[in-house]
C-alpha cells in the first residue's frame, strides 16, 4: 500500500511506471490505454483516500482497472460489476 506520506504527485509517477511496465493492463490494448489516460487522476484521488484500507471492494468495476491498480499498490482487492467484464479483460481481472 502507499505510504501516508505519499503524495498525488508520487502516486501518479507510480502508476504510470506501472502502466508503462504493464502490470495495469496488457499494453498493446488501446481501448485500455485511453481509459487510463482519461481516468488516472482519479484513480489517483481513490488510490490516496484508500490508503490506509487494507481490503477493497470495487463494486460496479468495469474494466477492472482501479482494481489492478490498487492490488499493484499492495491491497488485497475484489471487484464485481452487472456485466461479465473477466471475460472481457481477462488479463486485468487476473491481476486484480
């Protein structure tokens, strides 16, 4: 998990070294690229007010990618959503 101390600004270089490692999602996956470029702010936001939770539940997780984001950050996660998105992204919810 994130330190307390840790900043918006660490958070963000964080996640995008994990994304350009591609530990969020598998990066030849453009559809997924966008979606974090449009939402890694505020995943950021979540990822700081969650930081000191040690288990999450994402419910209505979509494309799963808060999810792996937070279980890369050291949380133990479990997501649900109305749709199948494992079967989707299948790659993403492994992580997750």
């Amino acid at each position: 998990m994130i330190s307390t101390l840790a900043s918006k600004k660490t958070l963000l270089r964080t996640a995008v070294g994990l994304q350009n490692a591609g530990k969020l999602f598998p990066l030849a996956d453009v559809e997924l690229g966008d979606v974090f470029k449009g939402s890694i702010d505020r995943f950021s936001d979540i990822a700081i007010r969650l930081r000191d939770a040690h288990k999450v539940l994402n419910v209505g997780a979509g494309h799963g990618m808060l999810v792996s984001l937070l279980a890369e950050l050291g949380h133990e996660c479990h997501a649900l959503d109305v749709r199948n998105q494992p079967s989707a992204y299948p790659d993403v919810y492994r992580k997750g």
